[in-house]
C-alpha cells in the first residue's frame, strides 16, 4: 500500500518563508534555510515552496535562496513560482531541486507540460490548481489572472494526458482559514485522474487530514498547522495511522 504524505506548503517572499490566507494577508514563518532545517527534524515527507516574487512580481526565481534551502533539505524539494521555460527547470534542478510546480505557464501552453515531462520525465513535474468555489460551481482561480472559466477537473486531466505526474489542488477558500479541506472540491476529483492528488488549503486539526485522505487525497499540503497550531507534524501522522491511514512514522529513539 502506498503510504500517504504529509507535506508543508509554503511561500518564498521577500527572502523569508510566509503563509497566506485566502492568498492575502502574509504570515512571516522565518528564514527559509532555518525553516528547512526544522523540517528536516520533524516527520514530513516532502517540502513545496512556491517563489510568489518570482510568480508574480517577474522578478526571476531565486535560485540563490533555493540552493541554500537545497543544502539544507533531507528530503525531496518542490519548487514553484516563475518557470517559464525549460531552462527554468534546468536552473531550479541543478541547484537542487527534485520536481518543479508549475501554475500560470500551464495555462497558458499545456504543451509546455509535455515537453517538459519529455525531458525531465513526469515524475518531475507538478502541476498546480487553484480554485474558488462561486455559486456553488468550482472554477478555476489564477494569482496574475484571476477567475479563469475552466473546470479544474477538466484542466487536471489536461494536465495528466500532457505527461504532469502530480496536481498540487488549492482551495483559495479554505486555504489558511483551519476550517479544514474543501470536501466536495476533492470528491469532484476523487478516482478520476490515475496521477496523485496533493491537496492544500484549510487543515486545522488532523481529523481533517483523515477526512480529506478518505475523500481522495494522495497526500496532504499544509502549512498554518505546523507553525501556529499545537500539532506537530508526528502528532498528526499518528492520528492518521490510528485512523487506519498508512503514512511514514519514523520510531522515536528512547
């Protein structure tokens, strides 16, 4: 059985790691380089950060500030924010990175998706959704674009034919608010792509990573939980493997 990961999702702006809520209203973390250090000493399975000055403000990525984490990271790193082309990746890559995350680049050439997977191989390259829930419809949200008229189910299996070997799904909703996971947005998506399903956006308490899991995600991505909550990233896998969930626990030395 494939074991289900537990994965911090966090901003790189301004040189420090932030979370946002409703992607607004900026909540410092700390450094990236001590942040990752952290992490490495706590039970998580993966790291996504994603360079929103590079995303949105076209100031290039970081590729500085990612090595550094990079050096820093015992585990496998995601990172998004401005790739715009394959030399993106190539750069993002060699300076340590094991997959790249990519949003608005998707949107606007799906076949940038297959050429990358081409070269890098899918397992690489993730794709990221955003999507807002309006009027009860689930539309998909874009930060340089705004409300975009695509179902996101329909994108993500874009994305999947394209060769994208994960989709990283965000509620905007739900996202930083600790109301939990957006339920119908999952099940909208649940046994209908053959590629993992990382969802992020909403988790306060590890009762909402049991729910979200049982409704079809992969993996859960997070970020409030593990720095203003009283739930360590142990604590919550053990809640879920107490729920029947297979995740990696790594045994405590006595």
């Amino acid at each position: 059985m494939l074991k289900h990961r537990l994965i911090p999702c966090v901003l790189l702006k301004d040189w420090q790691l932030v979370k946002s809520i409703q992607f607004g209203s900026f909540r410092t973390i700390g450094h990236p380089t001590t942040t990752v250090r952290i992490y490495n000493a706590r039970n998580v399975d993966e790291l996504i950060v994603l360079d929103i000055d590079a995303g949105l403000k076209n100031e290039g990525i970081n590729i500085e500030m990612i090595s550094d984490m990079a050096d820093e990271c015992f585990m496998p790193l995601t990172i998004g924010g401005g790739i715009g082309c394959v030399d993106d990746i190539y750069k993002v890559l060699n300076a340590g990175a094991d997959k790249v995350s990519m949003n608005s680049k998707a949107i606007e050439d799906p076949g940038f998706i297959k050429e990358a997977a081409y070269i890098f191989g899918s397992q690489c390259i993730v794709c990221s959704i955003d999507v807002k829930n309006i009027d009860g419809r689930y539309i998909t949200y874009n930060k340089k674009k705004g409300i975009i008229d695509i179902d996101p189910l329909t994108l993500a299996r874009e994305y999947e034919y394209m060769g994208a070997g994960e989709i990283l799904l965000t509620s905007v909703d739900h996202e930083g608010t600790q109301r939990g996971y957006d339920l119908g947005l999952l099940r909208l998506f649940k046994d209908r792509l053959q590629i993992p399903i990382i969802m992020n956006g909403g988790m306060g308490n590890p009762g909402h990573g049991v729910d979200a899991i049982r409704n079809g995600a992969d993996a859960l991505a997070a970020a409030y939980i593990f720095h203003f909550s009283k739930y360590t990233p142990a604590e919550i896998k053990k809640d879920l493997s107490r729920a029947g969930i297979s995740v990696r626990i790594i045994k405590e030395e006595h």
